[in-house]
C-alpha cells in the first residue's frame, strides 16, 4: 500500500514540475531568429506574432533577422544557440527543401528543427510580363513548346525551383533559367519585358500585377487567394502538379522541453485563429494556416516525400533520408 501511495506521489510530483515549468516560461526575453531579410511576407507575419506573444507572456519577444545562404545561415545559427528562450520563425522549406537537397549542412534539418505550429501558407503566385504576349498557362506552355529556349523564368528560393523546374522537365519544355540574388532587379526586368515568367511570394507580385505591366496567370495552391480571388488556382486550371504549398511556423531546438513547446504552440493557435489576425495576413497575400504540433510534422514529413520525388523528376540530386 505504501509503495502504491509513494508512486502516486512521485508521479504527482513530476507532473507539477512538468507544469510549473511551461507556467514559469518565459521568466526572460524571448528571442525570434528569422532567417530572411526584414521586409519579407514572413518577416511581416513574425512581427505581427510577436507583438501578440510578447502581451501573453508578458516579456519582450525580439525579432532578429539573420538572412542569408537560402536561410542556412539564420537555421544554423539559432540551432547552435541551444536556448529554450530562442525560437525559430521560418517558412517550412528549411526542414523539407534542404532535407531534400543539401547533404553538407551545419545542422540535421530534421532532428535539429522541432516543428512547434504552422502559422500561414505563403501563397505563391506565377506571373508574367504582359509584354511576353502569356495570359494563362495554357499560353504558357504553348509558347515554351513552340519556341524552345526562346522564354525564360526565374523563381524566388525553396519550392518554386523545385516543382517549377519539375514541371518545365515533365513537360517537355525548354526555357532559361535565370538567377537573381536579389528581388528589385527581377521585378523590374519582369515589368520591362527582360523576364518572362517569375514565380515568387503573391504579396510581392500584386502592386505590379495592378501597374498592369505584370499577369498574374495563377496562384500556386490548391485553392484561391482571399487577396486576389479573381486569380485561379492551379489546381483548378489542371496543373496540379504547379501546386507549391509551403507553410511559416514556429520552430523549437532539439531538447525543448515538451511543456514549453505545448504552451508555444496553443499560444501561437490561439493567435493565429483571432480574425483580425488572419485579415491582416490575407491582405498581404497570405491564408492563415494555424494548426497543431503533430499537423505541422505531419506536413513537413508528407512535404519531404513528395519533393524528393519532385526533385527526382527534375533530375536534381537528392539527399535520402
């Protein structure tokens, strides 16, 4: 009897020390690494979050952009920190495009990123210059097949050259592919005529879809955009394949103790489903997307085997894992 009531009591014991832990956190500031540049679509989406988190828990909740390298240089830095206090707020192509493609990274993209929440879908979008004579996809790969190498394209990082690269390979098409290191000089040879195809963040695209000078041919998903409705989806025009779904979330270092990383988590849902929260993300091009710890792994891990076999019918070389 005495060893049954002693064992009551030492899983009591450890079960309040589990809880006082995630009540006691954050006891300091809590810091938030991006790893993209400031003015970003997930830039803009860690700040909003941040303001709402730092009333919730009471603490401050500083922003730190550290780009560069695709993003491999803010991961790496905030997975060498090992801080509980230190979160990581990145769109999911850090635990699954460099899962998929890069072998020599600094840190393992999936034992080293706990996936905490999903927040929002980035919603991409694949435009043209109206003076490329394209005004749908239909269009698209007519001229590609008619002219081949005569078009070109480029892409922002992550998904977009992946399955848009894919898709140029599957379908028999040639067109040039064009590297920018930075995104001023693409949208304006895009608005110019010097680029013919550019497939990037739906938020960057609108103000010069709405110049005229740029067509959207569609968004990038599986379903519209609550920011352009007018623009069809590729789903829906038959490209499914085109479909670059892509999510921002929260992410915690490996060893986060289990309780904080159920209290970030409700407390970044609780957020995300507040309607002003997702009116502000929607009009900046971005569908709200708030779901749970085990939805968000479950994501990345489906997102993983799909790119891999993405990345094979591109032709592009694989990590396995």
């Amino acid at each position: 009897m005495w060893q049954m009531i002693s064992s009551l009591l030492l899983v009591a014991a450890v079960w309040c020390s589990f809880c006082g832990s995630a009540n006691a956190w954050p006891d300091r500031a809590v810091h938030l690494i991006l790893p993209v540049p400031a003015g970003s679509a997930s830039d803009f989406t860690a700040r909003l979050f941040a303001q709402r988190l730092s009333v919730k828990w009471a603490q401050p909740v500083v922003v730190e952009n550290r780009p560069g390298a695709d993003g491999i240089i803010g991961v790496a830095s905030f997975v060498n920190l090992h801080d509980d206090h230190t979160l990581l707020f990145a769109i999911s192509a850090v635990a699954t495009v460099h899962a998929v493609q890069n072998e020599n990274l600094p840190y393992d993209p999936i034992e080293d990123l706990l996936p905490v929440a999903p927040v929002s879908e980035i919603v991409l979008a694949i435009a043209a210059s109206e003076k490329s004579g394209i005004h749908s996809l239909e269009d698209l790969v007519r001229s590609a097949r008619a002219a081949p190498g005569k078009l070109n394209w480029a892409s922002s990082p992550g998904l977009p050259p992946l399955i848009f690269g894919a898709f140029i390979k599957g379908s028999g098409l040639e067109m040039a592919s064009i590297f920018y290191r930075d995104l001023a000089p693409a949208v304006q040879d895009l608005g110019e005529g010097r680029l013919d195809i550019y497939v990037h963040a739906l938020s960057v695209l609108i103000p010069q879809a709405q110049s005229g000078r740029v067509r959207l041919l569609a968004v990038a998903s599986q379903q519209r955009a609550p920011a352009m409705p007018d623009v069809p989806s590729v789903t829906e025009l038959g490209f499914p394949e085109l479909s670059m779904e892509g999510l921002c979330g929260f992410f915690g270092s490996r060893g986060m103790a289990v309780a904080i990383r159920e209290r970030v988590a409700a407390d970044v849902m609780a957020i995300a489903n507040e309607p002003d929260v997702q009116e502000r993300l929607a009009a900046i091009g971005q569908a709200a997307r708030p779901g749970t710890t085990a939805e968000f792994a479950a994501f990345l891990a489906d997102n993983r085997k799909r790119l891999m076999v993405v990345a094979r019918t591109a032709g592009v070389p694989t990590v396995h894992k």
